[in-house]
C-alpha cells in the first residue's frame, strides 16, 4: 500500500445535489478539501509570481483549476480571519474581533455545522487560533494556541493534550490522509479542512531543507526604505525589518552571550527538538552564527543581511508546505477522488516581504489584504485560468453550502463563487470590498482602521487614537506609496468611496461606526 511519505518529497454538495456533467445530468455528492497556510503571500507561489521560488504543488492547483487574482480578507489577522470563514461574516458580526481579547462564539452558526445536518461528515487537523475547541467537525485534532514547528502537541476531541514526534506540516498532513484513507465513513461525502501552521513566523524549516535557497540572492523591494509621507500610521508600526525582527527569535542567530527581548521564546522552541533534530539544527546553523558575528555589519549592510536570511527561511518552511500539498493531490488522485472534490488553497491573509521595509500583515495595504485562493475544481465545473472578480474570504462558506445544495442562511454575509466557478459573470457582482481592523494597542502596533476598496481605488480610515485617511490610486500607485486624499484632483473620488463606505457600513451592521 502506498504510504505518501514526505521521504519521497525530501530526498455540501449534499447526497442529492444535482452535477453536471458530459453525460448529462446525475446525482452525486461532492468532496471538500480545504487547505489553509498561515500567512503564506501570493508573492511566494510560482502561480502568482515567479520572481522567488517554485511551489510546484501548488501551481498543479491552478493549472487544473482556476486562479483568483482579486482575493481579499476582510481582516488581515489570524483568529479573525478564521471567524470570518467558519461563519460567512465580517469580524462586526462573528464577534471575533483580535488575537488578544476575544474567544471565538461557539454556539454560533458556522457551515461545518451546516454541512454536518446535510449528512457531511466533517474534520479538522490544525491551527484553529480561535481560543475555544472546535464545533461542527465529527474529527478533530488541533494545535494549542500557534503550535510548534518540531515535536508539536496537539488536543485530541477527548480533551487531552498529546506529544507528536516530526516536523508540524507533516504530521498535520499525516493526520488528514489517515483520516481519509481509515476513519471516515466513506458512505458520505465529507468536508475536510487542514490548517497549516506554516508560514507562521518565527519560519522555522524542516531539516531536511535546512541548506535550500543559500546561493540565492533577493533585491531589496523598491520601497524597502519606504518613509511613510503622508503616512502617519504607517510610520507608527512595529514590524520593521530593520528595527524589530528579532535577530535570535526570527533569524536564529543564537549565542550564549547576546541577548534579545525574544531569545527565551526561540530557545523555547529548539529545546523541542530530539537529539538527531538539534544535531542537524546547530550544524547549519552555527557556522552561520559565527560568520554573522564575526562581520559586526552595519547599517545598510545589516539590513540587507536581515532580509536574506527572512526570505530563506520562509522559502524553506514554504517548500515543506508545497511537497505536503502535492502529497494530498496524489492521495486524492490515486483513491480516484479528485472528480467530485473540489480543493482549495488559501492562507488566512497576505504577508509582507519587505515591502515597505515590513514583515507581518495587519494593513489594509495590498500586500496584507490580498491572500491567495486557487481551486482545482470537480468534474462538471469546467472554468479555468483566472478569475478576476473581488472576493474576499466570507465568500468561503456561502460557496461550500451552495456546493452542498445547502440553503445559505440570509445572514450570511458572503456570496457564493460557484457561479464564478461555472465560468458565469454575474452583472450584479460586487464592485467593493469593506475591511475593519481592530486589534490595536497590541503585538506590531498597527493602529485600527477601515476601509473599501473597489477594483482601482482605496479609501482607509484609521481612527482611535488617530484620525487619519488614506486614498490610493491602485491604477497609477500599486504600490500605495503615495495618499492622495488631499489632491483637489481626487476630491469627488474621495465624497464617493465616502459614501460607499458608509453604505457598506449599514450593510454589514458595523454598529461600533454607525
């Protein structure tokens, strides 16, 4: 029996739904699988941008399927992220406003629940992040909190905490095709999200892919050394690379006599390692730690140095995501499944590689508000290439239920892409997108703020202990570098996103505005 081992890589429709196909039409229920990395940017995936590295796995997603090319989060943060797709409604709804004050409503509606009373059988393997066990899956298995890259603990359904042994994106993957292959009812259709705690930070890669990518060299982003004019609360932020990634915890430059505010953390987490773990750690490692030490760089020069070893290390814990992606469509593939599964890819948000000199997410600026979405998509659904039409991830369930020929509650706030996936254009599609960010004082210091964005402009509001908006013309300043919000040339634009703004206040009842 073949096993699909990560060695080979490193060396609801419900039961009467109604699918089209060549033949005709026929009853058959369709598969989920719903696959999501944590901070994982469409940067770094060859299908979205070849300037970086090759994720061949995931590439295999879009050529069968369909690429989105204007996917959006609704709030560029993990647990709310998270709400916002179990449940169909932007954080002002779900309640599920930050990392650091809320817990996650579980009595509350979410499509797992839903998908359970269509007689889906429904699991969960991974970061859930929402600060309360998981509701409406018949399996599940989770980390605590972030989890850890190696020998990573996991709470099982009967409440207990249980030590694994390996590297998280394995196991968690392990974990999805066993239940596949030997727990499922194979009588019903299911739904099964696996979650990634990759790319989280602190980037900590498989061993076996410790020497990747050290002959690469990445240029700095053009606006790397970005001075925020005009910019009041991007200048205020807290996750430069230059001033605040960690040079022990984030870069992993570990010595006895060097201190940072976040050396425990990391030494926290290599002490997880079994020996032959360590072993192979420090051997890559410490050569590299001696040699840094050693330059005493300055400057530019350190700066630069910082963004080399990010970049390779979250190209290497990226790599271990796509070869565990890739393992998944060759399970799928060889038990014949992949004609009534519909697979997706996606991460909670974006994430900056050193634009605006930044690493983290948080902003409403694109690089953060943007995450990648590819499907491969059943057999019946013909669309391919890309799809261009705003969405954003409250859309998810509104899709899965109507998949499932499940009624989509009236409160639910997304809409369903299934017409986009059977190549349809629907004239009424959504022309702007809203966004509320809340978490603020807290980790990176990004203060809170809303906004819209329609397919060229961006209007943001950021409020608090601030009163401060931004306008970008995304047509002629992709890169958001320069507010226009006081150009008498934009000033109608300006009174309108206004007024759409507010519109799309009163439609998703974000009563802490109105």
């Amino acid at each position: 029996m073949k096993k699909y081992s990560i060695v080979d890589y490193c060396g609801c429709i419900s039961l009467s739904a109604l699918i089209s196909c060549s033949g005709g039409i026929e009853k058959k229920p369709l598969n989920i699988v719903y696959i999501m990395t944590d901070d994982h940017t469409a940067q770094m995936m060859s299908c979205y941008d070849t300037r970086y590295m090759e994720t061949p796995n995931l590439d295999r997603i879009a050529a069968d399927g369909v690429r989105f090319t204007n996917s959006f989060v609704a709030n560029s943060l993990s647990g709310p992220s998270r709400a916002c797709i179990l449940t169909g409604k932007h954080s002002c709804q779900n309640k599920f406003y930050d990392n650091t004050t809320c817990v996650f409503d579980t009595v509350q509606q979410t499509f797992p629940k839903l998908l359970q009373k269509a007689g889906y059988e429904t699991a969960l393997f991974g970061k859930l992040h929402l600060e309360s066990l998981p509701t409406g899956f018949d399996y599940w298995e989770i980390l605590p909190g972030q989890g850890d890259y190696y020998n990573p603990d996991f709470i099982t359904m009967n409440n207990d905490t249980i030590h694994k042994h390996g590297y998280v994106t394995n196991i968690i993957t392990d974990d999805a095709i066993d239940w596949m292959d030997n727990k499922r009812d194979k009588n019903k259709p299911f739904c099964l999200m696996i979650h990634h705690k990759a790319i989280h930070r602190n980037w900590m890669a498989d061993t076996c892919h410790l020497k990747l990518f050290e002959d690469k060299t990445f240029p700095l982003p053009n606006n790397f050394f970005d001075e925020y004019k005009g910019r009041d609360a991007a200048a205020a932020q807290e996750m430069s690379i230059e001033k605040d990634m960690d040079m022990i915890y984030d870069l992993k430059m570990l010595r006895p006599d060097k201190q940072t505010r976040l050396k425990s953390l990391y030494e926290n987490f290599i002490d997880r390692m079994d020996k032959e773990q360590r072993a192979a750690w420090d051997a890559f490692y410490d050569p590299i730690i001696e040699n840094f030490y050693r330059q005493n760089l300055q400057g530019k020069d350190l700066v630069n140095w910082k963004f080399q070893r990010y970049m390779r290390d979250y190209m290497k814990t990226v790599k271990s995501l796509d070869e565990n992606v890739g393992r998944i469509l060759d399970y799928l593939k060889d038990k014949n499944l992949l004609d009534n599964t519909l697979v997706i890819y996606t991460s909670d948000q974006g994430f900056y590689m050193g634009e605006h000199g930044w690493f983290d997410k948080r902003f409403m600026y694109e690089e953060s508000m943007r995450t990648p979405l590819i499907m491969r998509l059943p057999k019946g659904f013909e669309r391919r290439g890309d799809i261009t039409e705003l969405v954003q991830n409250i859309d998810y369930a509104p899709t899965f239920l109507e998949l499932a020929g499940v009624k989509i509650p009236n409160d639910i706030q997304g809409v369903s892409l299934l017409p986009l996936l059977k190549d349809e254009h629907p004239e009424n599609w959504r022309k702007s997108l809203y966004y509320h960010f809340y978490e603020y004082p807290a980790e990176h210091m990004v203060k809170r703020h809303y906004g819209i964005r329609t397919e060229r402009y961006k209007l943001i509001h950021f409020y608090n202990d601030i009163d401060k908006w931004e306008l970008y013309d995304l047509k002629n300043d992709p890169a958001e570098m320069n507010n226009v919000i006081n150009k008498p040339e934009y000033k109608e634009i300006r009174e309108r996103l206004q007024q759409q703004l507010h519109n799309l206040q009163i439609q998703y009842n974000d009563t802490i505005l109105l």
